[in-house]
C-alpha cells in the first residue's frame, strides 16, 4: 500500500494523529499570528503634538489650527537683555519633544523612539521589514526542513522566535528593533510553512481538505486573541513579552511528535519511519498488518521484515512508548533497467516562457497574490487607523477570517475556482473603495462611523476568501512539471505585496482617501484580469504542458484523479494567510467531508 493508505490504516483522525494535529496547528498557527500582528499595536501612533519651550504655555509655543500643530512649534529668540520671547511669524520644527495623548493609556514604540514627523515613515518601513524577513524564511526554513526535517525545524523556529521576541523587549534603539524585527519575520514563516506542512504529511488526501480548512481557522482564532492581549496589556513590552514567552510550551513537542514519515522515506530513514508507524498504531490501538508495514514510495515497494513485526509486541494499551525493535530490512523493487535508462527532462521557467497561456496564467495569479496579501495585510494594519475603538475594530476585521476560511471551501466546490476568486476580489474592490469615500472630516463624520466600520470588516472578509481561493487555484492550474515553480513565483508576489502594504497604509497621513482607493482599485483589475483564468474545478490536475495549455478545454478523463497525492517538498514558498503556510495540496474528492 503507499503511505496515503497506511494514514487510512491507521485512522486517519486516530488519537495520534488527533492529539499532534491540534499541538501542531496552535503552536504553528497562534504564535506566529500574534508576531506577525502585534507590530499593529506595539508601532500604533496616538495623538500628539509639539511640546511647549519652557517657560511659556503649550498656547503659546505651538501653533493652534483645530488642534495643536504636530511637528511645527513657534520659534523662540532673545532680546538684548536675555529675555527669551516667542515670535509667532516663525516656525521651526519641534526642538523640545512631544507630548503623546494615547486614547487609551497605551505605551507605544512610536512614543518611546519619537517615530513621528519627520522620523514617521520609520514605523512603516519596521513593519516592511518583518515581511521582509517572512519572505527570507520561506526560502530559508523551507529548504531547511527538506535537509533536516519538519519537526526539527518547526521547533527550531519556535525556541528562535521566542529568542527574537524576548529580546525585543531589553532594547531601546530603533536599528536593533528593525534587525530583530526581520529575524521575527524570518522564524514565523519557519514555524508556519513546516507546521502546514507537517500535518499534510501525516493524512490522506480525503482528510487534507478539512485538516487545511481546520488549520486557516486556527490562524483566524489566534490573530483574534490578540485583540484581548493587546486591551489588557497596554505597554508594547509586556504584550511584547507576553506574546513571546509561550513559545517555550513548544519544549515538550520534542518528546511528544514524531518526525514526518513521509520526509523520514524520502531521506532514505525507512528503519525510522517503520518505527514511527509502529509507535502511532500502538497509541492508536491498531494491530499492524500481518508481516509489518510495507510502504509504496517513489515507484518502489518498501518492507519491513519479520523481525521488525515480531518486536511489535502488545498493542492496546493506548501508551505512547518507544517500541525497541530488532534489526529490520529494508527490500526494495528497483524496477526494470529500462526503467532505470529513461531520461527525466528538467522544467524549468524558460518552459513557461515558451507557453503564452501558461505565462499568461502565471502573470494573472502573481498579480492576484499581490493584491490579496497587499489588501489582506494593508487592511489589518488600516485597522487602527478607522474611526471609534481600535482593539475593538481589530477583533472584528479579524474574526471574520473565521466564517471566510469555512465560507472559501464551499464556494470552490460549489461554484468552481474562477468564480470564486473574481467575486471575491470583485466585492473586496468595492468595500474598499466604499469605505474610503465615506465621509470623515465633515460636521456629520460621526454618523457614518459604523457604515466605514463595517464595511472595512467585510473588505477583510472578502479579500480573505479571495486569499484562499488563489491559494488552491495557484496549484491547480500549472502543470506537474513547473507546478513549484509557478506556486512560488505566485507566493513570492504575494510576498512583495505584504512589504508594500505598510507603505500604502502610510500614505493615510496624505488623505485617508488613498489607501482604501488603492487597495480597493487593484482589487477590481485583479477580477477583471481573472476572467480569462481557465476553470479547474473537478479537473485532473495537468500532468504535461500541453495539458495546462489545453484547460477549460480539456474533458476529465474519468481514470485520472483530481488532486495531488503526495506532498513532499515544500521549495515553494507559502503565504501567510493567510494559510500562512501553504503546499501544493488539492482536493481529492471534494464532497468527502462535506
């Protein structure tokens, strides 16, 4: 049997598999959420203005227009005497600090590094930088767990972050913050990419939709809670510490997980994965198959041999416990030498470049992941920025990714990718730009209030269903042979989109106008520019490069099957759902979990 069978053997959702799914996906979902959002709150900019020169009133010093000036103070000279005077035809930039007015009694970074006026547009570049280093680890971490393993490197990054996190909180200048801040970046996407990963490898392709499903409602929980966490720890170092500090609960996984026994096949480590196989079906309750486990792998046939099935000894205790074995052997069928001649031929970008409708899709799809993770991050991060309570705001713009990751997985098989995907960006375009024409600055600001609100909130919703959809669209339309690379080029776009959407979010100190706009704008051409996507769905995913070509043509055979079986690299880059960490993972049959 090959290993997606051995999953079923095993339970599928049996207690092992269970009991790891739910560690893994909190540890890999909720922490890296929290860092990856908690720069929203610790960078947030309250009120401020010039603070006055000593010996005169704040009226005084700083010019007053509706409010005090933020970054212009009255200039002060001296006469003859020494007696210093205010001359208000003069202004000069603030010489004397700033006074801050936090709305709630916070304690930001802003404020403690005087990140405003002409030193402002370093807060936003902090927040480029962490998704800059996001974007590092998903190159780095996702090679990284292919040569060493998913378990080592997804606890790996965890005890880093949690380094990275703490040491945050011991320093003061603004060089460090950014350093540490890209290292931050680096090790959530090494904890998110493995933990998404690591659970694909250890289930079946008909329990792999519900377990990505499960896994993208994690994330929406975990960047919830962080609202609560930042109302109640107001000082950036304490929330800071707080959400750093439970990364160390990841120490016991050490002893309690396995490592992936599709990576362990893979390395060649079959005595290691047999013993793993061993050690779930005792925990599992499950009697192994007569003459042990034998494992179909790459086109060869992997077996345990009798001994190592006699040293399995009383399974039903239910105990997870070491199961010391005796020597096993390992036979392999190695094929014909005719097999062992033929000549695979390497695929690589040119192979796209040579297709106009291949590199017509790659283009459209990388434009698309642009914009979702641009307007996905750029909303989170405008979020502070809307009118009424900002922890408030934020809880809502994220718990709505909730009911948008169970809302995505019914619309694809209902309705198909394409649809989908262009309603989605369609209707994400237009809150967007609907929320920025609400007015804010007139008399009657207040009365539109909620409408601004709540249409923000279901921007986020929709470019968050948008986000999920071009996530399974992107592995589904690209051939087997340049499917990696088209899924990483797309993910390396969506990248760059989250390093852009801070600046974006900056320009609200021009006019509240831009932003929204040009968010809202892209995401109206990203569903134009869909609507020459071919359809995939309940399609066999295109072995060769001229079936891709051929999509939205093409009848399904019906001896071929929709989805890709077997995930064993993660070169690809993942997103951070969002989904935050993704593979090329489709559904095998969509009504199985229905």
């Amino acid at each position: 049997m090959d290993l997606d069978e051995v999953w079923v053997f095993l339970g599928d959702f049996g207690r092992y598999q269970t009991l790891a799914y739910i560690l893994i996906t909190l540890v890999g979902t909720w922490l890296p959420a929290w860092q990856i959002f908690g720069i929203i709150f610790t960078g947030h900019q309250p009120p401020f203005h010039c603070r006055a020169s000593p010996g005169f009133s704040l009226n005084e010093s700083v010019p007053f227009n509706e409010t005090f000036s933020q970054c212009d103070m009255f200039e002060v000279l001296q006469d003859r005497n020494g007696t210093s005077f205010i001359n208000t035809s003069q202004e000069v930039k603030c010489r004397n600090g700033y006074d801050y007015q936090p709305i709630y009694g916070e304690n930001t970074i802003v404020m403690e590094l005087d990140l405003v006026c002409d030193q402002e547009i370093l807060a936003s570049t902090a927040q480029s930088i962490l998704f800059t280093g996001v974007l590092a680890g998903a190159f780095i971490f996702g090679h990284l767990s292919d040569l060493i393993g998913r378990k080592t490197v997804l606890l790996l990054s965890v005890l880093l972050q949690a380094g990275a996190g703490t040491a945050i909180y011991f320093v003061y200048e603004y060089h460090w913050f950014a350093m540490l801040w890209f290292f931050i970046g680096m090790f959530e996407q090494g904890m998110n990419l493995t933990e998404y990963v690591l659970i694909m490898e250890m289930f079946s392709p008909k329990k792999r939709s519900i377990a990505g499903c499960i896994n993208n409602i994690s994330w929406g929980v975990g960047v919830t809670l962080l609202a609560p966490i930042a109302y109640f720890l107001r000082d950036w170092r304490k929330m800071q510490l707080a959400i750093s500090v439970p990364c160390v609960v990841a120490i016991p996984l050490w002893f309690i997980l396995y490592e992936s026994v599709r990576w362990l096949l893979s390395r060649g480590r079959h005595k290691d994965a047999f013993r793993i196989l061993h050690r779930i079906a005792r925990f599992n309750r499950i009697t192994p198959p007569p003459g042990g486990f034998s494992v179909i792998h790459e086109g060869h046939t992997i077996r345990e041999s009798d001994e190592l099935n006699e040293a399995s000894v009383s399974y039903g205790n239910g105990n997870l416990a070491t199961v010391e074995t005796k020597t096993s052997e390992v036979q392999r069928d190695e094929g014909s030498s005719e097999d062992k001649a033929k000549k695979v031929k390497t695929h690589t970008l040119i192979d796209i470049l040579r297709s106009w409708r291949i590199l017509r899709n790659l283009l459209i799809m990388c434009f698309s992941w642009f914009v979702n993770s641009m307007v996905y991050y750029g909303v989170s991060l405008y979020s502070s920025n809307l009118a009424g309570d900002k922890y408030f705001n934020f809880f809502l713009i994220a718990l709505v990714e909730i009911p948008a990751y169970v809302l995505t997985s019914f619309t694809m098989i209902w309705w198909g990718r394409r649809p989908s995907l262009l309603l989605f960006h369609l209707l994400a375009g237009i809150a967007c730009v609907v929320t920025a024409c609400l007015p804010r600055d007139t008399e009657d600001a207040a009365d539109y209030e909620i409408p601004i609100v709540v249409m923000a909130v279901f921007g986020k919703f929709c470019i968050t269903c948008s986000f999920g959809v071009a996530f399974l669209y992107s592995t589904e339309i690209f051939p087997t042979p340049v499917r990696n690379i088209g899924f990483g080029m797309s993910s390396f776009c969506g990248r760059v989109g989250s390093i852009v959407a801070p600046f974006v979010v900056y320009l609200d100190k021009v006019s509240h106008f831009i932003p929204l706009n040009i968010f809202g704008g892209l995401s109206l051409l990203a569903a134009g520019l869909v609507l020459v996507l071919p359809e995939t769905r309940n399609k066999p995913l295109p072995e060769t490069i001229e079936e891709a070509e051929s999509l939205g043509r093409m009848t399904s055979p019906s001896n071929r099957g929709s989805a890709s079986k077997d995930v064993t690299s993660v070169h690809g880059e993942t997103t951070g759902p969002p989904n935050n960490g993704m593979v090329n993972v489709a559904m095998q049959d969509e009504n199985d979990w229905l």
